[in-house]
C-alpha cells in the first residue's frame, strides 16, 4: 500500500503541500467543482463532459515529465534549463478565468 500523507513528517508534508504543482491542482480541482455546480442545462454538462479528457491528460503528461525528470536526476544527470517549464498547466479550467475553455493545441 503506498504511503499515506498522514504518515509523512509535518516538515516533509508542508513543504508538499505548499509546492506550486500542488497549490496549481488544487486550484484546477476547484475550478472543476466550480464549473459542475454551475452547470444547469445539458448543453453545459455535455461541455464540461469534453472539457475532462484535455484536462486528464494535460494532468498525465505533467506526472510523466516530472517523473521523467526525477529518473533523470537519480541517474546523476543534469538537466537543461528549458527542460521543465514551472506553473505553466496547458488546460485550465473556464471558470478559473485564467484561460477560457479552450483544450490545448
């Protein structure tokens, strides 16, 4: 069973907590509850039904490159400086107001 967060030491678990990939999802996943609860035609949850693919797999390639990153990083290689771009998420949420309801190109 993996490890649960409540097993974690209180320095290790704030400093997780407070890590900008974390405090981004958050954000993503209020935004997402946000949008359903607004939701009040079929239209509009057909809309958001569409929106959840873009968004799961944005999520999906994000964890890959950051474990991508670590096995690099294990291995003792350096990175360049372009490999990682930090708070840049590819598909938010329309009612975040930070970029409409488009799904990335």
């Amino acid at each position: 069973m993996p490890p649960m967060l409540s097993d974690m030491p209180p320095g290790r678990l704030d400093v997780l907590i407070k890590h900008p990939f974390h405090r981004e999802t958050g954000e993503r996943l209020n935004a997402f509850i946000r949008d359903l609860r607004e939701c009040r035609t079929t239209e509009d949850y057909v809309t958001l039904q569409q929106d959840m693919p873009h968004a799961t797999l944005a999520a999906n390639d994000a964890r890959a490159e950051r474990s991508r990153v670590i096995r690099r990083l294990r291995r003792g290689q350096k990175l360049p400086a372009d490999d990682i771009v930090i708070g840049s998420p590819s598909w938010i949420p329309r009612s975040s107001g930070r970029g409409g309801n488009e799904a990335p190109a």
